[in-house]
C-alpha cells in the first residue's frame, strides 16, 4: 500500500493527483491513509471524500520533533505503509524517522533541484532572474531537499510572472511529476541504492 503524509498549506492539490493515479487499475499503488498534521485541512475532506482512513498527528501537542515523528511512524507501521508520499508536508524530519524510512519517503519540491532549496522556491527563482524552473520528486536524505532525484519536469518563467502565476504553472506540473514519480518507486521503476543515488530497473512494468 502507498501512503501519504499530507499538510496545510496547500489545498491538498498534490493528494488528489496521486489519489486519482491510484484509482487507475494500471497502478501499482493504493493510498491507505492520510496523515496531516493540520487538524481541519481540505486534504483531509479530500480523503475522506475518497474512502481513504485519515489521521491527524498534530505537531503542536509533542514536546519534541522526535516525539512528533515517532507518532507518525506508529501510524504508517499500523496501516503497513510501504512508501510515503510529502504531499505539502512542511516539517522538517528528524535523522531517525529518515534512516527508518530511507528509500520509501518522496517529497516534491517547487524547482529544479539543486537549484533553490529551501522555502519560497518560486520567489527565489524569480529573484534570480530564472527563465526556467520547475519541480523535483525526490527521496528524503536528512539534509533537506538534498536526496536522490525521481522525477523532474521543467517550467518555463515568463516576462510577467509574479510569485502566485509561477507558483501555479509550477503547480500543474506538480499534478504529473508526482503521481509518475509514485508508479515508478511503487512498480519497482526506481530504488533508492545503499549509496544514496537511484537505480533504474528497466524491466519493471509501466
Ligand atoms: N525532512 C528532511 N529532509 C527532507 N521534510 C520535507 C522534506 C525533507 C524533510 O528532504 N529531513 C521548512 C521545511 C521545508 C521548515 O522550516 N519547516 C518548519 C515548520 C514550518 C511549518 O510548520 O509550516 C519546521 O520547523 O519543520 C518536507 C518539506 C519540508 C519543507
């Protein structure tokens, strides 16, 4: 089963492109819960919506990130999860939930990794004067956004972009890059190798 750990944020957009790839009879995959750590979010409703469990580990009640974490590794050990999608998930993991989880986690990120890490992703491109971008799918290393590349799709940066038009481009290219990035790591595509890079399997289906 795939799973998904999902957040506020966004409006759950992310969730519902890996949701409806799954539905497809030629996927390898099935969600089996969301977890958000936003009480109320629409990615919650989204799934709910689907017939999807949901759960909500809220960081604001633990005392500590490993504490948050480890609630959250309870749940994905309770639902058998086997890969674990960062749908708009906004919390940096600790070194231990990373190495447990080391090649079943997936984040997405809002460019061309490596070029700007970190928060604002799109305002950065924009600031550097970019003419194109886009997003990443990535395994989680403990250094954030630094892990082994999927998938990538490439975006153009127009004369008039602002933070919120780039940011919405970038956004649909998301809705593919994901749920590929998902089938490829779910139907045995790509692995993580016991030196942090990818290994392409081409005999694997799809
Ligand atoms: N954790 C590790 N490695 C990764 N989490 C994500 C990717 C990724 C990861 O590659 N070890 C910015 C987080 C960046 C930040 O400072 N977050 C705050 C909370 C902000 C909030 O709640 O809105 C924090 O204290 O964690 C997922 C994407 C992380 C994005």
């Amino acid at each position: 089963g795939i799973h998904l750990l999902y957040c506020v944020c966004v409006s759950g957009t992310n969730l519902q492109a890996l949701m409806e790839q799954a539905k497809r009879t030629s996927s390898s995959a099935e969600i089996v819960v969301v977890i958000s750590n936003q009480p109320g979010v629409l990615g919650l409703k989204r799934a709910s919506l689907s017939g999807i469990q949901t759960r909500v580990v809220d960081h604001k009640l633990y005392g500590s990130r490993a504490e948050f974490d480890s609630t959250i590794d309870h749940v994905l050990e309770e639902f058998d999860v086997e890969v674990v999608c960062l749908a708009g998930f906004m919390r940096i993991l600790t070194g231990s939930f990373v190495r447990k989880w080391n090649g079943k986690l997936l984040n997405i990120h809002p460019s061309l990794l490596p070029s700007f890490k970190g928060v604002n992703a799109q305002k950065q491109a924009l600031q550097a004067g970019a003419r194109v971008t886009g997003c990443t799918v990535h395994f989680v290393a403990e250094e954030v956004d630094a892990g082994a590349i999927i998938a990538q799709e490439a975006v153009p940066v127009l004369m008039n972009d602002t933070e919120e038009s780039l940011s919405d481009r970038i956004r649909e290219a998301e809705h593919r890059a994901f749920p590929a990035a998902l089938e490829l790591v779910a139907g045995g595509g790509v692995r993580l190798g016991d030196d942090g890079r990818v290994i392409w399997n081409p005999n694997a289906q799809g």
